[in-house]
C-alpha cells in the first residue's frame, strides 16, 4: 500500500465534496456541477479504498464496476450498491456536455450530496485501524 497515494487521493475526494457543499450553499447553485463533484467524490474515495488494498485503479467513472472491485476485498460495499450510490454514475458525463445537458433539480443535487458523503463515512471505516495512520485529514460537515 502506497499511503501517499491514499491520502492524495482523499485529499482531491474531500476537495470535490466541499466546492459541491460550498457551492449548494449559494443563492443559485449550480446544480450539474455540485451533482459532477459528488459522483467525483464518490469515485475518488472508492478508488482510494483500491490503492489502500494495492489494487489497480480502473479507468472508469462507473461507480457500480468500482464499488464491484472493492466488494472483491471487502463485501460490505455491497451496502454501498443496495443504496444505490451507482446513480452518481451518470453525473459523470450527462452534466458535463451540452449534447447530453441535463439540470438536476435541488432535491436530486442534495441526495447526491448525501450520497457522497455515505460513501465517506463508509470507507473512511474501513481505511481506519490500529496500524494506520489517519487518512481523513479534511472534516467537512454534513448538510
């Protein structure tokens, strides 16, 4: 395992979780680009959970074939896909371009937000034990 590489990869999730939670808190939120921030948060702390087992990270932005290869070293992500997290999947690409414009609504953008902070929360779980250190540097609060 490669713990800078954890970290550094935690560090770009946590930054992604608070310019999406920073920018729902403004007077008009943009809401496609608080709903890409959450699926890259999502990803990125999945990914994270990857390189701290020395898994290979896949280039994809497909949350349920991530989530897939962590259940591979851990079935409880599987809890993860029962609560759909996989959904974030799509903000990926549909809010990014204009040929596939796509507006979510607050209440769709505050679930995503949810969303990723669950899968903080989950794999900030599963990276803490005796023998680590901390990973989790950046506290962000919940909505």
């Amino acid at each position: 395992m490669n713990e800078d590489m954890v970290r550094q990869w935690i560090h770009k999730a946590d930054n992604d979780l608070k310019a999406g939670k920073d920018e729902f808190l403004t007077k008009e939120p943009a809401t496609d680009t608080i709903c890409f921030h959450m699926q890259q948060c999502s990803e990125k702390y999945l990914k994270s959970y990857l390189v701290y087992c020395g898994k290979e990270i896949p280039r994809t932005h497909n949350l349920a074939l991530i989530a897939q290869l962590c259940i591979e070293e851990d079935s409880s992500f599987n809890e993860l896909l029962e609560k759909e997290i996989d959904i974030l999947t799509d903000y990926a690409v549909i809010t990014r371009y204009p040929d596939e414009f796509y507006m979510p609504t607050i209440e769709e953008t505050q679930n995503a937000i949810v969303m990723a902070e669950l899968v903080k929360g989950f794999v900030a779980m599963r990276l803490k034990n005796d023998d680590s250190p901390p990973y989790l540097t950046h506290a962000h609060t919940a909505l």
